[in-house]
C-alpha cells in the first residue's frame, strides 16, 4: 500500500477531504502539522508533527519519519507547507515540484518576472521600494488604477486597488504594516501592476504525467473593482466562448511550464479585457483554497483531492468525468474585524432549493479580519442546478438567509 505524507496548517478544514480520498484510494494516509491536529487520536500513529515555517528544519524531520515509515509522496494542501513538501521530496527523491518552483510560485515578483520572457500577457508592472521614486515607478506603470502587491502574502492578503497617486502614498503603510502582521519582511519590495479592467476567471488544473489537465473555468459573476478583493460567487461551466477557452488554456499550460510546475494541481486567475485579451493575473501550485473543491463538478463521487494523491503516489488516477449540470460557490467575505458572536440562519440556507451544502468557517466568539487583513471566509455555500443562473440566485438567496453578528 501506498504511504504519503499529507502536510496540513494546524487550523484546517480541509484535512478529512483528502482521508476520505485516501480510503477510495487505497492509499495510506500520514499527517504532519505544526502541532497535533485534533483528529490525529483517530490516525492510529500516522499523525506527526512537522515544521512547516522553517523548510530545513521540516525537510530534516520528514526524513526522519521516513526511516521508520518510508513515504511515497509528500504533499502540502496549502502554500504554507509548499516549500517544506517539495524540499523533503527533493532529499528522499520522490516525485514534486521543485524548490526553485515553489519560490516562483509563491513570490508574485519572481512569477511576473520569469513570465516577462514567455509568451504569456500580463498586467504591467513594476517593483518599488521605500527608497526609490514613486512618481518614476509610476509612469513606468504608465497607466491607473494600478493594484498593489506583497510579494510573497497569499491570495487577497494586502492587495488593493489605488486609483492616484495620492491614493497609492496612502495604501502602501497598509501594505507594509499587513506584511509585518504576517511575519513578513515590511521592507521588502512591493508589487505595482496595472489595474486591468474586464471579467475575472478562476482555473482549477492539474498535471497529469507531465500533461495539464482542465478540471473547471470559473466565473466570477460579481465583478472585483477594489479597493480590496474578497472573492465571493464562483460558478461552472464558464459562459466563456469556445475560443477564449482554448487561448486561456494555452497561456496557463505555457504559464505552467514556464514556472516548472511538472506535477500536481494548479490554481490560476485570468482577467479578460474589454478588448477581448487574456491577461494572466497569478498562479498558485495547490488546488483551489477553504472547502472549495467540491464546487468542481467531478462525477461519480470523484474529487480533487483523489487526483492529487493519484498523481503524487504514481498510481492511475480515477477517469475524469464531469457531471452535465452547473455547481458553484458562494465564499462569505468577513465585513469587518471584530469578535463573531452569532452564527444563525444555517438550516434555512441549507433548505434553499439547489443549495447542496453550507460549511461554516468560524465558531462562536472568535476574532475574525477581513480581507485585505486575512484570507479567511466566514464560511462557504454551495449549489448545483440545471443552469448557472440558478445556482447565482440560490447561492444569493442562501446567503442573505444567514445571520451573522461581529461585534
């Protein structure tokens, strides 16, 4: 039987969809985190702890592990353990991304750079620091809005739109004061980028012996202007035309192989311009974020996290087929920081006609931040139905069904 490392956050809830995927599998599952899940009293010994913060540190402790039960794959759910999973890969010879991937995939400087050389369209952008001209880096830029970026924050975590100069004077101490409330360096060089105007689209994909493989196209019906960008509706089958589908293939598939990623899932954003052009926004070497995955319309019971361990544990992976009908995600944005006190109104946005699932994120009494403060949902409702305009309503209605109090 098959042996691979699953390397979890401490705070996760997405650990049981791959335990569950592991059991259709046949494979044997072991857990790593930064401390002791709760659920590793269930794990029979295959729960161990690893540092996932200090990639050497983690690589060292997984090969020891992997004397005394030696591992097939190791694999991260997240970007968190990213490194550590492809660092340890690298000192046992098992199949994964390389190191030098992953520092592209989770630097948005690195990405945009080594993608200026390759036949991808993207945003035009400039790096700064403190001690450069803002005004000069600007009109290298050459146009506004522009978005502004940490380079190594994930997701939506310090991004935000700037419509002028003074504007942008204004957002960069939010900026560097979100890299230090996530332990990053604050001085670190910034990412400045062109606000492109148009439709967002997310991509779920993965690499199969060596080739991509399209899972969904996502749109995003309610449109991300800024100043922040918290996700919120994504649905399935995309409205996109045959055409545009195959151009946005084509750019993450040459994205991908530019960036090395030669293996496993892939999580991309694309924005189309107005003017019909496919500009790539960025990339993340993991599969789509929270509880997400169910949105993607696998038949038969299949799921994601079935592929990723497949690909990773170099067994076939389960036929790829897809169910004849539209699903989608509704991710509840936090509107404002403060203490959770109520939660309510779940059962009867669970009753709304086409709503197949709702997963709360928080408990009771728990400090939350929004986004560009934190990548966290306050939960997530899911839909499928005959078409994607009914899964929007149902979605919509669902979520206004729920009550929840931030005081």
């Amino acid at each position: 039987m098959k042996n691979v490392l699953l390397l979890v956050p401490t705070e996760t809830y997405r650990a049981q969809a791959f335990v569950d995927a592991a059991a259709r599998l046949d494979i044997a599952i072991t857990i790593a985190s930064e401390d002791l899940l709760p659920m590793a009293h269930r794990m029979d010994g295959r729960a161990i702890v690893v540092s996932l913060e200090n990639p050497d540190i983690g690589a060292s402790q997984i090969q020891e592990a992997h004397k005394a039960r030696p591992f097939d794959a190791v694999v991260s759910i997240d970007d968190t353990g990213l490194r550590t999973a492809a660092l340890a890969s690298e000192k046992l010879g098992l199949k994964h991304i390389s190191t030098s991937t992953t520092d592209l995939a989770q630097n948005k400087i690195a990405m945009r750079k080594r993608l200026s050389g390759a036949t991808v369209l993207q945003p035009k952008f400039q790096t700064y620091d403190d001690s450069e001209s803002l005004e000069e880096k600007l009109s290298l830029v050459g146009t506004m809005p522009v978005v502004i970026k940490p380079a190594t924050l994930s997701g939506s975590i310090g991004v935000m739109r700037a419509n002028s100069l003074e504007e942008v004077r204004e957002k960069i101490p939010l900026v560097r004061s979100i890299q230090a409330l996530h332990g990053c360096d604050s001085s670190q060089p910034l990412l400045i980028e062109e606000y492109v105007n148009g439709n967002e689209h997310a991509v779920e994909a993965i690499v199969i012996a060596g080739q991509l493989q399209l899972l969904a196209i996502f749109d995003k019906p309610q449109p991300l202007l800024g100043p922040f960008f918290a996700e919120t509706i994504y649905v399935t089958p995309t409205s996109l035309p045959h055409k545009s589908i195959d151009a946005l293939f084509a750019a993450l598939d040459t994205a991908r192989i530019e960036l090395g990623i030669t293996t496993g899932p892939i999580h991309a954003e694309f924005r189309i311009a107005d003017s019909g052009d496919i500009y790539f926004i960025e990339l993340a070497a993991r599969s789509i974020g929270g509880t997400c995955s169910k949105a993607v319309p696998l038949s038969a019971g299949r799921s994601i996290e079935e592929l990723i361990l497949a690909e990773a544990a170099g067994i076939s992976p389960p036929e790829l087929s897809f169910e004849n009908q539209a699903s989608g995600v509704y991710m509840i944005p936090v509107p404002r920081k403060g203490t959770l006190k109520l939660i309510a109104g779940i059962d009867e946005a669970r009753a709304v006609k086409w709503v197949t699932g709702v997963d709360m994120t928080y408990s009771e009494n728990t400090e939350v931040f929004p986004i560009p403060y934190d990548a966290k949902y306050l939960g997530f409702v899911f839909a499928k139905a005959p078409t994607t305009k009914a899964v929007v309503r149902a979605l919509e209605e669902a979520v206004q069904k729920l009550k929840m109090e931030i005081i």
